[in-house]
C-alpha cells in the first residue's frame, strides 16, 4: 500500500513542477517578446559595449539567453516579409 501511496505522491508531484515549468516558459516567453519588440538592437549594442568588461559579459550572457528562446521568431517577423 505504501508502493502505491508514493507513485501517487511522485504523480502529484510531477504535474506540480510541470504546471509551473510550462508557466515559467509562457511569462519568459512573453518577456522575451515584449524586449524585442520594443527595444533596439542598437541599444543592447551601446549597453554592452560602454560598460566595464564584467558587466558588459554578464548583460552579453543574460540577453543571451533571453533572445536564444525566441531568436527565431523574431527573425522571421522581423523584416517585413511573408517566409
């Protein structure tokens, strides 16, 4: 009985971490987009460059990936064009 009570448990478990994975990627998903969207490549450019070394590789790494979940769409939206 005691099998079937920790199956239950690890099953319960499983669908808890997914839910919240699966809204964990829709906000950052969402964020991902609405940076894009709204802010130049220009801009990340200036930011990256102008700051000291450290800093300017740790906003790198974070906008990094941030943009790799998403780089695709924007890519295909971005000029204007049908594929």
């Amino acid at each position: 009985m005691a099998a079937i009570n920790d199956l239950s448990m690890a099953g319960q478990y499983f669908l808890t971490i997914t839910a919240e994975l699966v809204v964990l990627f829709i906000a950052i998903g969402f964020v991902v987009g609405l940076i894009q969207e709204y802010v130049p490549e220009e801009t990340i450019r200036r930011l990256l460059s102008s700051q000291h070394r450290v800093t300017g590789a740790t906003l790198g790494a974070f906008f990094g990936a941030l943009a790799s979940s998403c780089s695709s769409c924007r890519r295909q939206g971005s000029s204007g064009e049908n594929p």
